[in-house]
C-alpha cells in the first residue's frame, strides 16, 4: 500500500518537499502538449470547471502527503488557482513548498488551438513584472522562484541585471532557480553551477531523455536541489503510449507504465524530489504508485538501454505534440 511520500530537504534550500510532488502545468489552462491531455479534462474546460479541477487535485495531493507545489507565470490561471485553495483551506505558510517560474507569458486567451500559447522573454523587466504578479496570487507562500527554460544560448545565465533582481530576492528568503529544457540542459545545468547564484534546478529527465542526469548529479553536489520534471514523456511514458519494455516491466510490478517511469527518476541518487504531471486524482494516485516500484540496477539500466533517444530526437519529437 502506497504510504506518504518520504520528506526531503531541496538542496541546501528551506523549501518543503517530498520526494513527489505537484506539477500543475496541465491544470491551470484549457490546452496542454500531453497526449491525453483531452481525455483527462473533458469537454468542460471553462475557467471555474478548472479551478475546481485544480482544487480536487490539490486536495488528494495534500491529502496524499505531497508537500512541494509547482506552478508557473505561463501556465493559464495556475498561480490564481493555487493561491485561491491555499487561502481557502488555510493552509500555513510554510506547510508545503510552493514554487514558480517567470520568463514565459501566457498568450492563448484561454483556447486550446490557439495560434500561439506563451512567448519567452528572460529579460529582467520580465523578471521585476512577472515577480510581482507572482506575489500578488501566492504572497507568502512562494518558496522558491525559478527562471523558466533558461539554456545558455539565451544569455540570462550572464545578465547581470537578472542575477542582481534575483540575489535580492534570495536576500528576502525566497530561494531562486532555474528550470532547463532542450538537447542543451547538460550545458545550462552546468553554466548554472559555475553561477553559484542557484539554489535549486528542474530539468527533464526520464527513459527516453537521461542526457542530462550527469550534470543535474553535478547540481546535487554543489549543492542544489534537484526537481526532475517530465518523467513521463508528456504521456508517452505512461497509458497506452507507453513501449513494450515498459509495459512488460509495469506488470511485472504490478503497477501503471507511469508509477515505474517515475519509479526509474526516484532511483537517480542526485533526484531530490520527481514532479507529477497529474490532472486528475485517479492518475496521482498511479503516479504515486512509483513509491511502491523498487528498479534494481541492472532493470533500470535495461530499461534505460532499450529506451533512450537521442537528445535531438527526444526534443523533436516533444516538439511535434499537439496541443489539445
């Protein structure tokens, strides 16, 4: 039986967190890029049949035992959402760790097949008005607050002015980060622990995109916590997408593709804590199966050997998703 996940320090953050927690890209807006992002919302996908989506989800979280929520400038209403169940179920603060990224704006006007979802801009003024935006929905209970899909290419790593908004802001408490993304995370990871002006970073990691699990172990050691998120491929790790090695080592768990994908992440000794990208309870509680799923060394490494995709592919291929 599935108990409450175990407590974990976020690097050398004060974050709360559990070794799972709540990701709620796919719940704050009507469209996601997750293949059965569709079927899990239904046809209701007005702003209150999301919020209280939203607030049942978050609601088995807590009950579950999860401490650490992640949400996003970008991701439609989540941060509105999220603040209004903290608020409404008094929850203290300081009870669960709550965190958020800023660099994208949500640009969708609440469509699903909207030309044009969220627009990147990583510059500091970004920064001073999604910050503030931020604050106004989660107050005082944002913990940590992350710059979202950096990649060194994008020169925020060495925008002096970004750095200085965000040592002040860790000046006030509020550990800052950043998450990576793309075939380059490995160089984003490790650009950003030359820094020393991270507390904690989220990058993708799963069995078809381990590509950066040596940087993210060089993360850990300097000290930063470590969020893994996209353990199930946006679906394709999970469900009826999910490949044959990964059925086959599902059953012999007698669990769900999706529990031995985060499983396999929960395994990485530089893992702190593994985000779940559930929009449902039903498909937490799966996801929360994963505390159940022990991977030896040398399942993991099979499944790992059949499984993995180039970096190039992976992203590509990612980048093909539908919105639905």
């Amino acid at each position: 039986m599935t108990g409450a996940p175990q407590e974990v320090r976020l690097g050398r953050t004060a974050v709360p967190a559990t070794r799972i927690g709540l990701g709620v890209a796919a719940l704050g807006r009507p469209g996601y890029l997750n293949l059965t992002h569709d079927e899990d919302l239904g046809e209701d996908r007005s702003v209150a049949a999301l919020r209280a989506r939203t607030h049942e989800v978050l609601d088995a979280a807590r009950a579950a035992g999860v401490r650490y929520v992640d949400a996003a400038r970008s991701y439609g209403l989540a941060e509105d959402f999220l603040g209004a169940w903290l608020r409404a179920r008094g929850v203290a603060a300081g009870e669960l760790g709550v965190g958020s990224k800023w660099g994208y704006t949500y640009t969708a006007g609440w469509r699903v097949q909207a030309q044009q979802h969220e627009v990147k801009d990583l510059s500091a003024t970004t920064l001073r008005r999604q910050l503030a935006e931020t604050r106004e929905r989660l107050g005082e209970y944002l913990s940590l607050y992350q710059i979202h899909s950096a990649t060194v290419d994008s020169g925020v790593l060495d925008d002096g002015a970004v750095l200085a908004e965000l040592s002040a802001l860790r000046a006030e408490g509020v550990a800052v980060g950043l998450s990576a993304t793309g075939p380059g995370q490995a160089a984003t990871i490790e650009r950003a622990v030359e820094t020393g002006a991270f507390d904690a970073v989220q990058a993708t990691w799963n069995l078809h995109e381990p590509s950066a699990g040596p940087a993210l172990a060089r993360a850990h050691d300097a000290g930063m916590g470590v969020l893994v998120k996209e353990a199930v491929a946006n679906g394709r790790l999970a469900g009826d997408a999910a490949p044959p090695a990964l059925t086959e080592a599902a059953a012999a768990h007698d669990a769900g593709a999706d529990a031995v994908a985060i499983a396999a992440a929960l395994a990485q000794p530089w893992a702190d804590v593994v985000l779940s990208g559930a929009s449902t309870p039903a498909m937490l509680a799966s996801n929360l199966h994963a505390l159940d799923v022990r991977l030896d060394e040398a399942a993991l490494a099979a499944l790992l050997d059949e499984l993995a995709e180039a970096p190039e592919a992976y992203w590509a291929a990612r980048s093909a998703l539908p919105w639905t």
